[in-house]
C-alpha cells in the first residue's frame, strides 16, 4: 500500500521542479504578467466604481489607465532625477567620505590611538552601498522598457473583470460556495494589494518629507525606496534604511544621522507595526520565517523583481489554501507565530 503513496509524492515533487524550472526559464514573461495583474488590482475597483456610474466599460478602463500612466510617469520624471542627480554627486561624496577619514585618523593619533591602515572609504561607499538600489531601479527601468505590453495587458485584464464571475461559473458549476469561495479570494487579495500599496504609499511619502525636512538630499529617491521596499515586510524597511544612512553620516554627520534613524524607526514602527496589523488584520500576514523564505525562493525563480512580489504572491497562496478545508493547515502553518 506504501508503493502508490510513495509514487505519488516522487511524481507530485518531479511536477514542482518542472514548474519551477519552466518559471524561471520564462522569468521575463513571468514577471511582466504578474505585474500586470499586481497593477490591475490596484486599477479594478475605480474601473468598476466608473462602471456603476454609467460609464463604459471600455471608456472607464481608457479613463483609469490614462490617469495611472500619468500618475507613473510624473513619479518617473521626478525620480529619474533624482536618481541622475546622485550618480553624478557620488564622486564629491566620496570625497567628503574620505576627508572625513583623515579627520577621524587624525583625531585619533592625537590621543595616541594608532590604527592599521584600512580603506575605510571601501566599507562605507554610498556607491557600494547603493549597489542593491542599482539593481531595483535596473529591474524597475526594464519594466518602464516593457511599459506598452504591461499597459496592453492591464487594459484586457481590466475589460475582463465585469465577467469573472460569470466565467468561474460556466467553468466550475453554479455552486454557490464555489463562487462565493472565489468572491473571497478575490476579494481579500485585492484588499491586501490596495491597503498594502496605501501603506508604502504613506511610508514613502513620511520618509520624503523626514529626510527632506532634516536637508538630506535626494529626498525623492529615498521615499521611493521606503515605498518599494516596503513590500518586503520586516526586512525590507532596514534594506532601505541603510544607503540613505550612509549618505547621511556624509552630509549632516553623526548627529544628522542618528536623527534620520529615530524617524526611520519612528515611522516603520508606526506604520508596520500598529496601523498595518490594526487595518489589515492577521488574517493576512504571514510568518516571519515564511516571508524571509519566500523572498529568497521568489528572488531565486524571478530575479529582482520577484524579491518584491514575494510577498504578495504568498498572500495569495495563502488566501487559496485557507478557502479550501484540506489544505487550510497549511495556510496556518505559513500565517502569524500566534494564529
């Protein structure tokens, strides 16, 4: 009797790495179709809002992608700036490091403290240390590069979306559990997407204006950075602390930096752990072990961009496994420490 179980689990396992090869041989399409239904996600409920108004279907999905690309490229405008800006200024700011270096030395040899000589400017390098943002806006500007295929197959996802009951219907039965199953799925998941992309939003945003209040330049660039690291939750805020840390001790000093510390620990505190658990519930979150975990996993199968859909993907597999009784322990086990 062990034979066919044992053969089962070989086969269901030899099916796994066939799909997770084949994912990551694709990962290009991949991770522009996942985009694009992140994005439409975010696009469906004013597309169905501008519906219940009257409007068109095909004019209301036009109206809300003609916002959303103008909304884009404004941020993408501004950013680009910025992130020109500091490439350009990289330079000076090593200089300024490394003269900070010798005064530090110096004071150092006064008081008869004697150090071996050690490239300090090699440990800290805003331009090394920037090497990880490098690689998210190089995933970022081969997205903006793809920009018309994803605005392609936002607009067919969105004109879609009036009909996606009724095509679960006709494909599954018309069991009413099934599709309010389905309400549910869809329904949570959007929820996440929405009230997630609102509370980066508002990180970023709180970011900008701490370290632009305190004379930090490129205040832009940091917030877009809180914003998109703010995805990957517990890790991802330190992640993107650290370059503007770096670039703070360079400019304002330590007393500088200690205080844009205190508002970046201020504002993830406020936002990551009291109005995000308060407005989205445990029922959505995930183990800190699972969300380190599927960071690596996705970041291994889609390159960078799958370190930021991680978690949403995970949500989502946790939202399909607790909507079905037998594999609801499963979504227990990659929820919360405490269910």
């Amino acid at each position: 009797m062990s034979r066919p179980a044992n053969s089962s689990l070989l086969i269901n396992a030899a099916a796994l790495v066939v799909v997770i090869a084949g994912l990551k041989a694709a990962s290009s399409i991949v991770v522009l179709v996942l985009v694009s239904v992140f994005f439409s996600m975010l696009a469906a409920p004013a597309v169905l809002w501008l519906e219940r108004k009257k409007v068109p279907a095909a004019a209301a999905v036009a109206l809300v992608i003609a916002a959303s690309v103008g909304l884009l490229s404004l941020a993408g405008l501004l950013v680009g700036a910025s992130i020109n800006d500091f490439i350009r200024a990289v330079p000076a700011y090593r200089e300024r490091l490394s003269a900070q270096r010798e005064a530090f030395l110096g004071w150092l040899r006064e008081h008869g403290i004697e150090l071996p000589a050690v490239e300090w400017l090699q440990v800290i390098d805003p331009g090394a240390i920037m090497g990880l943002a490098g690689q998210l806006f190089t995933a970022l500007g081969n997205l903006v590069g793809n920009s018309l295929l994803i605005v392609l197959i936002v607009a067919f996802v969105l004109l879609e979306v009036p009909w996606f009951p009724q095509k679960f219907r006709a494909a599954f039965g018309d069991s009413p559990a099934s599709i309010e199953h389905f309400r549910e799925i869809l329904s949570n998941l959007e929820r996440y997407v929405l009230l997630k992309t609102l509370l980066s939003l508002a990180t970023g945003v709180a970011v900008a204006l701490w370290v632009g209040v305190l004379g930090l330049d490129f205040p832009l660039l940091w917030g877009l950075l809180a914003f998109v690291f703010n995805y990957i939750p517990n890790i991802g805020s330190v992640v993107a602390a650290v370059p503007a840390l770096a670039l703070a001790l360079v400019e304002l000093g330590l007393g500088g930096t200690l205080l844009v510390l205190v508002g970046y620990v201020l504002i993830n505190t406020v936002i990551g752990n009291i109005l995000e658990p308060r407005w989205m519930g445990r029922s959505l979150g995930l183990s800190t072990t699972v969300v380190f975990l599927s960071v690596l996993a996705w970041g291994w199968v889609l390159g960078t961009a799958g370190m930021f859909l991680a978690v949403p993907l995970t949500v989502a597999l946790r939202i399909v496994l607790a909507n079905h009784e037998a594999t609801r322990w499963l979504a227990v086990l990659l929820g919360p420490e405490r269910p």
